[in-house]
C-alpha cells in the first residue's frame, strides 16, 4: 500500500511545472531527468551500447587532443543553465581558464561545446528542443551525433540561433572553428563499434 501511495506522489511530482535546480537535486527515484523550463523530463530507456561505444570513443580523441586544454566530461553531468534549465548531455567540453563555471554541483553556465548522441528515443529531443535551448543560453558550439549513419553534424551560434556549418563523415577530418585541437576522423570512431544484430 506505501508503495503505490510512493509511487503516486513521485509521478504527482513529475506532472508539476515551475520547479528549480534545487526540486530536481533532491529527487532520489533511480531515474535520470533534466529539467525542461521547469518541468522535468524522463530521460528513458537507458543508452543502447552502441550509443555508448560511440561516446567513449569520441571522449578517447577529445582526451587525446585537447585534455591539456579542455575538461571533458561525460553523461550523467548536469548543465545547469538557469535556475530551471538543467541538461544532461552525452559530452561536454569546457576551456580550462572557464573553471570558474564548474562546482561540484555540475557545470554552471555554458559549455564551450556540447555533444549529443542520437538514440530513437531523443531524436527529437536533441534536434530539435536542445538545439533551441542550447541557443538561447549561448552555447557557441552544438554537434549532434548519428551512430547509424556515422556523422557528426556541427552547428556554431549566430547571434539566436544556430547555423550548420559541416556535416562530418567517413575519413573527413572532424574539425572546429572555435577548438583547435579537436583532430579525428569518423571512421576512426565507426571502425570501433561492433555491428549489433537486435539494433
């Protein structure tokens, strides 16, 4: 009986709009969320191995290059990007002369990139509401990744919005305006991830 009396307030809870940072930190349900204009979202199911494979790899080259330069950090970090604006992205890059940005709480402010990976489950949660809500709070750089096509598309800030500016592909070399050390090819990350047959 306690327990569905539990459960009901939890997903109560989940309904309610106008939360903060400080609602969403002290949620202990086992489930990962980001906090969406003051709603919390569901982030479900967990990522498919080859979506981690790829975040791994991808991290491998970051540190590689640019670890003397950048933080990496990796999923599950919070991007608290206003008092009721909280993302998880898959990879963040932040300049090290910014760790003025970066508590134990998370990163405080916006990244110098953030990566996500596609999954069926946030395509239109990355394309589309995060490419919006990384803009509006200056991220200058937004790269989304497709696992199944093996592309990087990389998106820089122009003034409100976003402009795609390559799509990065086979044994192109990955590269950024604003990162200069970031050097790899998507081949080199692809020929990595084994061909899974339930996918």
């Amino acid at each position: 009986m306690s327990k569905n009396k539990n459960d009901k307030t939890k997903h109560d809870f989940v309904k309610e709009n106008g939360l903060t940072y400080n609602d969403y930190a002290a949620l202990d349900d086992q489930n990962r969320y980001e906090l969406a204009s003051g709603q919390l979202e569901l982030m479900s199911p967990a990522p498919t191995v080859t979506h981690q494979l790829v975040s791994f790899e991808i991290q491998k080259h970051f540190t590689y290059h640019c670890e003397s330069d950048y933080f990496i950090l990796n999923a599950p970090i919070d991007v608290i990007l206003s008092p009721t604006e909280v993302r998880q992205p898959d990879i963040v890059l932040v300049n090290r002369k910014r760790i003025d940005i970066l508590s134990n709480r998370g990163i405080e402010g916006a990244p110098d990139l953030v990566v996500e990976i596609l999954s069926p489950s946030s395509l239109k949660r990355d394309k589309i509401d995060k490419q919006k809500v990384y803009a509006s709070y200056n991220v200058p750089e937004y790269w989304i990744v497709e696992p199944k096509l093996g592309i990087i598309e990389a998106y820089i800030l122009n003034e409100d919005h976003y402009e795609l500016i390559n799509i990065f592909q086979n044994d192109e070399q990955v590269t950024s305006p604003n990162i200069p050390c970031i050097s790899f090819t998507m081949n080199e990350i692809m020929d990595n991830i084994p061909n899974f047959p339930d996918e």
